[in-house]
C-alpha cells in the first residue's frame, strides 16, 4: 500500500482528498503547513507527495526544494488555485513530477497520482545515472567565452549576454550565478519576450490585492522573490519605454514599488540580460533607454553560434544524445558517420535548441545501435544536398545554405501563420521564437 503526504491548508479540501485517497487504496497522511509536512517527511518518508503551492509559512517551492533534497526520487505533484505556467516551469525545473490547478477532477488526480507512483518505483529501482547539465565545449572561441564568464562571475557587475537565439544564454547566466558569492540564493529567469505590456510590472515588481481587475490577492514580484540571489531577464530589448523607466529606477535605487501600492521594497539582486538583438543599435534607433543600457552593461559576453564552434560539435552531439537515452529510456550508443558528416555540414539556424531538438528526435527513432540518416528530420536532409544529392562532407565547402535556409524559414512563417489566422503572438509560440523576432523576420521576408 502506498503512503500518500497530502500538504494543505484548506481544511475542507485536505479531507476531500484525503478520503477520495483512502478510498482508493492508498494511505494518506495530511499536514496544514508546510513545516509540518516536512516534519512528516522526514519522520518517516512518503512514496508520493501532494503538495499546496501557497501554504500559511512557506511557500510549496520551498517546500518542493527540501523534499528534493532528503529525497530526489520522491514523486512531488503541485496543486496551486492560479494556472500560473511561471509556476509550472519552476516547479518542474525544480523536480516537480506534474502541476495541476484546482478544483481537482478526481480521475484527471487518480491517473497523475499513479503515473507518479509508478515513476518513483522505477527511481528506487533504477541505477543513478548522473548526467552534465550543459557542456561549455573545448573550442577557441567556447575557452575565450568561460574565460571571462569565470572572470565576470564572483563580481556584482551587471552582464549582458548576447547571442543568437538558441545558443544556450540562459546556460551562460546559470554557470555565472553558480560561481558567484550568490550560488545558495535563488537564480530566477524571466522571459521579457512573453510579457504583455499590462502585466510586465506585476511580474517584476508585484502588486497587491484590488491593484487592477483580477488582482485577487497579493503577487511577489520577480525582483522581490530574488532578493540576495540573480534575476535573468531574456530578451530584455521587448520591455516597452514604461517598463524600462521602473527597471532602471529599480537598479538604480534598489527598492521596487508593487503595483497598486505605496509601498517601497528594498532589494538586493544581480542583474543579468540577455538578447539575440543588438542593444547598442536599439538604443541608437530610440527603442532603448541609453542609460539603462549603460547600466546594464557593466560586462558584456558574446555566445557564438554553432556554426562558429563546429571543434565543439561531437562533445555537443554525445552530450545531447545522453540527455535524450536519460529521458526516453533508450540506450543509443552512437552517431553514423554519415550522420556525423551531415552534423558538420549543417548551418544549424536553430543553434543548440535546433540540434536539441533533432538528437531528441532522432534517439526517439532509434531504439539502440547508431542514430543513422533515416532518423534525421527531411528538411536537414533538404537543405545540405547538393543536385547530385551527395552529402556535403565536413571537409568541403557548405553550398549556399543561408539562401536555401531563408527560403524555407520565409515559407515556414507564411504557413504558420495561416494555420492561426495571422494570429502573431500564436505563431511565434509554434515557431518558438518572441514576438519582436518574428516581427523582424516578417519586415525582412515582406509577409503580408
């Protein structure tokens, strides 16, 4: 029989679970606060936890965080009132098994609840395989880059990253926060490129309850929330001109006024930006605030693209097939050497989110042996084929790719855009690009 820890502070609903559990076999133990459940835990262990997202003391992230550490292969589900997906991501990104919003459908629980049991006994039985969580690479430009990264990371300075989507500058930000005197604090990414112009300054800064319609209740910000540790803001040139005033005031003074109130908080929080643009010319054209440029350029760190660091690209290449072997169960042990050869020939627009992406795809085909070219997506194939249709070898030199690449990425945009009705912000979701890029793109195309 499995033991179920129900962590919850709705009296009502706690017992609603409780006896829906037990009903079904399980045994169910049941805390109102976090630090109670915790105490519970550790007590005596549980094969599965329920936990609340928004508890009396602590909040279940907390919560989540400790388990994780007595117990890393302990199932967690999230309940939480709000279907925040911020909430989801970090949950998941923590150790979280699933996230599911209330009111609860009974069999939407049941069935999580036994796909969580199920994992967790094929945890305990499985050997520990510990995985890298990025590869810095060997190459030149890979050396000269952690370089400064080690240089910048125990300093305060501000750094912006910049690079082309899908180079891993998300990455290049979590290795200077692991290195710097803030490692034990949190590390908090925002994506300013998925931030509406009305809700941007309550995810950064809060805001307190009866602020605007729908604020039920009172919001940490995301400045708040990272206090003593690092805040990332991804694509930092989308913020409108309202948004820039209050991040430099915020930087400046260090202290953020939630929305709605009088208030003012103090903070203490490292800055790091990213963006596939160039700021410098942003600021030029107007777009961007010069003087909170100037403050958030204290360092600046430059991410190559694939297509510059191809002395990289086998340690990439194994790096993502373990990645894939670890989260589809397979045992690919290798690359066909026409596959390696493709690799190289490759112009990777997508960069490593691209060849991510492919690998994961490809180790899906491929139940063991070698990944070989049957495993590899028709439009990589396409796009390096010469009219012999040989394989451009590593050694040779690439055909006019960049063409061919825009061709397909012009038509590629046009479709998607059909199929949502030239719904702009779902089409750049698809394509898994910002709103900003796919406009730009758009511009550069002459997309009706």
């Amino acid at each position: 029989m499995a033991t179920i820890l129900v962590i919850e502070d709705d009296l009502t609903f706690s017992r609603i679970l409780e006896g829906f559990l037990s009903k079904q076999g399980f045994k169910v133990r049941v805390a109102h606060k976090g630090a109670e459940g915790l105490q519970l835990f550790q007590s005596k262990p549980s094969d599965l936890v329920l936990l609340d997202y928004r508890l009396p003391d602590v909040t279940g992230m907390d919560v989540l965080v400790d388990i994780k550490k007595a117990s890393p292969g302990t199932p967690v589900i999230i309940m939480t009132s709000f279907s925040d997906i911020r909430t989801a991501v970090k949950a998941m990104q923590v150790g979280a098994f699933e996230y599911i919003t209330k009111p609860v459908n009974p069999d939407e629980l049941l069935m999580i609840v036994q796909q969580a049991l199920k994992k967790g006994q094929n945890n305990v039985s499985a050997p520990k395989v510990t995985l890298k969580k990025f590869v810095e690479g060997t190459s030149a430009s890979a050396r000269q880059l952690y370089d400064h990264v080690r240089l910048v990371a125990p300093t305060d300075m501000s750094v912006i990253i910049e690079g082309e989507s899908g180079t891993g500058k998300e990455n290049v930000a979590q290795t200077i926060h692991s290195l710097s005197p803030r490692a034990k604090a949190k590390f908090i990414a925002v994506d300013c490129g998925a931030l509406s112009m009305e809700l941007a300054a309550s995810e950064l800064f809060g805001h307190v309850r009866g602020a605007f319609t729908g604020a039920v209740q009172d919001k940490l910000g995301q400045f708040e929330d990272a206090h003593k540790g690092t805040l990332f803001l991804d694509e930092v040139g989308n913020l409108s001109y309202e948004i820039q005033v209050k991040l430099l005031r915020a930087i400046q003074e260090r202290i953020v006024q939630p929305v709605g109130s009088n208030k003012e908080i103090k903070i203490d929080v490292r800055i790091i930006t990213a963006t596939n643009d160039d700021l410098f010319e942003s600021v030029k054209k107007g777009n961007f605030r010069e003087d909170l440029y100037h403050r958030l350029n204290e360092f600046k760190l430059k991410v190559p693209p694939v297509r510059e660091r191809y002395d990289d690209l086998g340690e990439f290449m194994n790096f993502f097939r373990e990645l894939a072997n670890a989260e589809l169960e397979r045992s690919v042990d290798g690359f066909d050497k026409e596959v390696v050869d493709i690799f190289h020939a490759y112009d990777w627009p997508g960069n490593l989110r691209e060849m991510k992406n492919v690998i994961k795809r490809a180790v899906l085909l491929t139940h063991e042996g070698t990944i070989g070219v049957h495993a590899l997506p028709v439009e990589m194939l396409e796009a390096i084929r010469n009219p012999s249709s040989k394989i451009a070898p590593a050694s040779s030199p690439v055909y006019d790719l960049k063409a061919l690449q825009e061709s397909q990425e012009k038509e590629m945009i046009l479709k998607t855009l059909k199929e949502v009705r030239y719904n702009k912000s779902k089409a750049a979701r698809i394509l898994n690009i910002d709103r900003k890029t796919l406009y730009l793109k758009i511009e550069k195309y002459g997309i009706e």
